[in-house]
C-alpha cells in the first residue's frame, strides 16, 4: 500500500478547525524512574497530539506514562479549552480523522468533537500526516536536549545518539515531571511559532463554517461526576463538590416535571456556577445554575440583587400560570368522565366511609347486589293479560 499502490495527493485545510487529526507518540525523550529499589533510565513519555493541519497547529494535546481512552478524551478537551482562549469561545471541528484504537468506545465522543468523525485506514500511516508532524518535532526539538533516544531502531548508525555519552549521563536525566514540562515546552513553542498565521485564517473564516460547542455538551463529554445522584428538592438541587456544599436550580419549568428522577450531575472542576443534570439513561438533559444569594437585609443589598430577585418571581408566575393551567384542564377532563360514568358520582364509590360496624365493603356490595337484582327483574318477561277474554281466568288461575 505505501509502495506499490497508486496514492491520492491532499491538500491542507484552508482554515482552521477544518479538518483535525490525532494521534499517539511516544516521545523520544529519556527519563528516569525509580521503582521496586532499582533507578531505570530507558522510559518515555506518551503523547497524544491533537492537530489542525491547516497549519500544522497542535490545538491539543495531553501527557502520560503510556496511551489510553482518557490520555485521548483530556487531549480533545485540552484542543476545546484552546479554541475558547483563542477564539472566545469553544468549538468543534468539521472533520476529526483518528487511528482505530478503542474507537468503539471514543465514537461517541469524537462525534460530539467533529461533524464528521473519518478514522484513518488500517495499515496505511501516510493518511495520517500527524505521523510527519511527529518526525519533525524529534528532529526539531528534543535531537537538541541530552536525554534524547534517538529515531527508529531501522535508522542509520549516524542517526541514532552516542550511546557511551547517554550512559555516562543518564544520572542526569529528568524524572518524569521535569520530561513532562520538556514536551509542553515542545508544543507552547510550536503553538507560539505558528499562532499569528492560525489567528489570520482564523479571521477569514465565515460565521457560517464556525461550529460552536455549546456548555451542555462540554460538560456532557468532559464534565466531572460527584459518584452520587441527587432529586430535586423544594431549594433546589444539593450537592456537594470537593466538600463545598452547593445548591443549584433550572430556569426550564420542565425540569419540574420530573421530581421523581434521580440526576447524576457534571461539573467543571474551574467552573462550578453551572452543572449539567442527566438521568439515568442519558435521555434527559438539563443545565443549572448555582442559586443567586440574596442578603436578608435591604441594606445590605447590592447592584445586581434586584435584577435576580425579579428574576426568580417571573418565573414563577410563569410556573403557577402553567399549573392553574394544567389544573383546569384535569378538571374538565375528570368532570367529563363523572358525567358520562353516573356511577363514579355515588357516594359509597368517591368516599370510603364506614358503618357503625367499621364495614364499608359490606355496605358497597350489597348496594350492588341490589343494583344487580333490580337488573335482573328487569329482564323477566311480562304476561299480558289484556289479550285475553275473561272466560280463560281459570286457565290462568291454574298456572
């Protein structure tokens, strides 16, 4: 496929956040790691890159020990985090192309990231241009710094590092917190070198072709959960994240509809004005918002009271309007069916009122026996005795 085959030639995106790739790489920077009384300095670092190749931009990325389904989730939210600083706000992409690692469970993930999710084809590196991207950064960067392993095991002789000067100093390599900052140092330099011209394209890019993240969905990918599900109480939603007490509520009257439901709520650890509440099965989702606190005394009260305390009394007018609603039209309906039902109407069926005896039943049932008797009376034939002359009186003195 990478030699025989007729391949396709591509060009690069033409503005930003056209087109992402991503990818794992294991940086080719030493570190030393002490474990079970023995120092090892063979280890490396695992990135996962997030990249728009409009302009080779790393828009994201995340650090680990070795790759895994939450190194990949913390890079797209580290890319979505990206965009609000340099945009203003969040976005997604158009089109997100990844490898096929545990892509059963991240689909649902990147297709909340990109409008169309593209995985690259199996055995075919060179539809991957993130894997270019990585060779350069080796070269560029970390060939330059004492703990560097090198290129492929199949590469020259000449291109490999002197392993007589990596022994000599390896008591002098970084542990892994000092090898982390050395790879985001990598990627803040890259981010700096490109950023002007990403911004200029950026700036080109209609209203149109830009796809906003809303806050539900952020935190419906990438949202902390408190491992407990909370109802909704007569103040609100209680919770409690990282042993602060917090109380939150929603502007949706439908939420209300609901109080039976237990929520499992999302939250930004760096933001926790606004959580996400969901259900169990994931069908209803519903945004709130911490409760604005009101001072108890007039004085004490400051611009911006005022406007919340208005805002809290509208809606519920809005909330008793809509019951008052409801509750006429259930009576209506209920009225309706006691008129076409006469019998829902009678005493011993709409009050559970008992005899002298402490009986109720007794009562119901023989009201119905005797309901049921009339009935069947009802139904027995009558003789006519009009059609008969007066002579046949003994006839029918003998039946």
């Amino acid at each position: 496929m990478n030699n025989k085959a007729m391949q396709v030639k591509r060009s690069k995106p033409t503005s930003p956040l056209f087109y992402w790739t991503m990818d794992g790489w294991d940086a080719e920077l030493l570190y030393q790691k002490f474990e079970n009384g023995v120092t090892t300095y063979h280890n490396r670092l695992t990135v996962v890159v997030v990249l728009d190749p409009c302009v080779g931009y790393p828009i994201g990325y995340a650090i680990g020990t070795h790759e895994t389904p939450e190194l990949i989730k913390a890079a797209l939210r580290n890319a979505v985090d990206h965009t609000a600083e340099l945009f203003g706000q969040r976005y997604r992409a158009h089109q997100l192309q990844s490898d096929h690692y545990a892509i059963k469970a991240l689909t649902p993930l990147y297709e909340g990231m990109a409008e169309k999710v593209t995985p690259a084809r199996v055995k075919n590196a060179k539809t991957k241009v993130i894997e270019p991207y990585f060779h350069r950064i080796n070269k560029k960067y970390c060939q330059l710094m004492p703990n560097w392993s090198g290129v492929g095991i199949t590469s020259r002789k000449e291109s490999q590092p002197n392993v007589d000067f990596l022994n000599k100093n390896r008591k002098n390599f970084p542990d892994a917190e000092a090898c982390t900052y050395q790879i985001a140092r990598i990627i803040q330099l890259e981010r700096y070198e490109k950023i002007n011209r990403y911004m200029e394209l950026w700036g080109k890019t209609a209203d149109e072709h830009k796809l906003p993240l809303s806050w539900a969905n952020y935190l419906y990918y990438f949202g902390a959960e408190t491992g407990f599900r909370n109802m909704l109480q007569g103040n609100g939603l209680l919770m409690t994240i990282d042993g602060i007490k917090h109380d939150y509520d929603c502007y949706d009257l439908s939420f209300r509809d609901h109080a039976s439901t237990r929520w499992a709520v999302k939250y930004d650890p760096t933001d926790t004005t606004k959580v996400l509440a969901i259900n169990e099965d994931g069908t209803l989702r519903f945004e709130l918002e911490e409760k604005y606190i009101q001072p108890m005394a007039l004085k004490d009260r400051k611009p911006g009271d005022y406007k919340q305390l208005e805002r809290v009394k509208e809606f519920n007018n809005v909330l008793i309007e809509t019951i008052s609603e409801k509750r006429k039209a259930t009576a209506t309906a209920i009225g309706e069916m006691f008129e076409s039902n006469p019998k829902l109407n009678d005493t011993l069926t709409k009050l559970i009122l008992v005899d002298s005896k402490g009986q109720h039943k007794n009562e119901r049932n023989a009201n119905r026996l005797g309901e049921a008797t009339a009935t069947k009376r009802s139904k027995l034939p009558t003789p006519i005795f009009e059609d008969f002359e007066d002579e046949d009186d003994d006839i029918f003195k003998m039946i």
